[in-house]
C-alpha cells in the first residue's frame, strides 16, 4: 500500500512555513499578523504572473465572443472556489449561467460537506467533461493547489482531446506537475509558498487562487461588453431594491438623467440598464435599443458614441 502512495514533500504547498513553526505558542496579536504578512505574500504572487493571467483573459474572452463556456473543474477548497467564482457572474453581468461553469469533484454535496476520497478518480473528472459535452468553442480551467489532483488531471487531458482550450491554475512549480505533452496549453502558476498550517491551502493558496479567478471572468466580461469604465452596466436590476438603487444611479451617471427620470427609464426597459441607457441617449424605444445594441456586440460605448 504504501509505495502506492506518491510522495508530496517536494510540492510547495506541503512544505512547513519557518514563520509560522510555533504558531501555537504566539500571543494572538502576533499571530494575527504572521497570517497579515503571509496574505500579503500570496497577494504578491498573483501580481507577478500578470502575463499568464491576461493570456487566460485573452482565451476566456475569445470563447464568450464566440459563443463557448468557461468552465472551471477543481476539488476540495479549489472547487468550491470555482463554483462560487462562476455563481457570482450571472448576478454581477447577466450572463447565461452556462456561460460560465464550476464543477466541484464529488457534486454539489462536497460544497458543504468536504468528500475527500473524490479528488483521487481522474475518470470522474473526464465523465464530468462529456456530460458537458466539452467542445473546441470551450475553455477549461483546472484548479489545484498543488497540482497533482487526480480528478483535474482526467478532466484536462480530456478536454484538450476534445479541442477544448486548457489552462491550469496552480500555486507550485510547473515542473512538479505531471501531464502529457500540450496539457494544459497555458499554466497559471502562483507561486504561494509554505501555508501557515502546513497543507492547509484554504489560506494563501485559496486567496490567491480567488485574486485569479475573479480577474479572469471580470476582464473577459469586459472584453465583451458587460460593462462601460468600471459601472456593471449588463445586470438585470429589478430582481431587488438594491440592484433598483445601483441602475438609476448608473442611467443617472452615463445619461445625466436625475433620479425620478432614471428610475422611470430602468421601468420601461424591463430593468434592463445598458437598454434603457440607449433609449435615452438614441431617443428610442426597446426593440431599437436591443438592435442597436446587437450590432455593436453589446458594447455600449459604441452605441451612444462616448
């Protein structure tokens, strides 16, 4: 049994942390800020793997132009990550929800409750990928911490059987990672370091990992056309008082519209804020509004001329 067993002490993530050895025994002041100094650190890393990370942009844009999915593929703290990153989107830019998918080793029942057995079967990840019916439109995006999941390693080899676009988000050393050649076609490799629990990677490697994800999907949404400068401009905003709040200021702020004005205008688009922009700034109605907006690819910038 034992030789079975691959050994992992050379993966970053598995490596004690000299800052944190007598964690125990530190005031909690100072052990506040030990975990402080060492989110920094993860945060740090993300920032030098900018190229990697606007390649995956690049990728994850091209398949949302074209009409192809995001979909994200990972275990334990890795997948549940994924599944939230993905969940936050149809809110955040009203996008299809099979715009962007998370798939978490074990099913939805290992969002709450950790099935740990699961990550070991690569043929679960590939079975995940044909239930998808995976297809070269299509990015796939591995996440493990430590890169050896067995159930991110099946699901990967066989999207890029399939012509799927691959990327691996990972927080060790490429090298460490075993796969065949052209798999994935792009690493994302954030180099976190030893956790301050030694394994645990809910911490640094799960804030980093966080950091990536939500840079990949909010600048790929972008790059469609989801927003206009930094306003959620693509959101459906008559789902709760707040979202009601946040479009009339938006209308109020991009058209000059006051309150009561962008209020009413947010009603007769069917809550809709990109469209009821355009119907103020193009003096027209809904269905103009949606084809102006259709030939533009839903970029609202080139619709109103700003």
């Amino acid at each position: 049994m034992a030789q079975d067993i691959p050994d992992r002490s050379h993966i970053l993530t598995e490596r004690e942390n000299p800052d944190s050895a007598r964690l125990d025994t530190l005031p909690i002041e100072e052990a506040v800020a030990v975990m402080n100094a060492q989110d920094a650190s993860a945060v740090a890393a993300v920032g030098a793997q900018r190229a990697a990370i606007a390649a995956a942009v690049r990728l994850v844009a091209a398949a949302f132009a074209a009409g192809g999915r995001l979909i994200y593929l990972g275990a334990g703290t890795s997948g549940r990550l994924g599944v939230l990153d993905a969940s936050e989107c149809p809110p955040t830019f009203c996008s299809d929800p099979d715009m962007v998918v998370g798939l978490i080793a074990g099913g939805d029942a290992a969002l709450r409750r950790s099935i740990e057995n699961v990550e070991d079967d690569p043929a679960a990840g590939t079975d995940a990928l044909r239930a998808l019916e995976v297809g070269p439109k299509d990015v796939v995006l591995g996440i493990a911490a430590g890169g050896t999941t067995p159930y991110v390693h099946g699901a990967l080899i066989e999207a890029a059987r399939r012509g799927a676009h691959t990327i691996f988000l990972i927080c060790t050393d490429p090298a460490h990672v075993t796969l065949p050649a052209g798999v994935p076609e792009l690493f994302i490799a954030v180099p976190t370091g030893p956790e301050v629990l030694t394994g645990s990677t809910r911490l640094k490697a799960g804030t980093a990992t966080k950091l990536v994800l939500n840079m990949i999907t909010t600048l790929a949404m972008v790059q469609i056309g989801k927003t206009y400068g930094n306003l959620m401009v693509d959101i459906d905003a008559l789902r709760n008082a707040k979202l009601v709040d946040r479009g009339a200021r938006i209308i109020s702020r991009i058209t000059g519209a006051g309150r009561d004005e962008a209020l009413k205008l947010l009603h007769d688009a069917g809550g809709r804020v990109k469209r009821a922009i355009v119907m103020q700034k193009r003096a027209c109605d809904v269905f103009t509004a949606d084809n102006l907006l259709k030939d533009a690819q839903g970029k609202l910038r080139m619709v109103i001329g700003e």
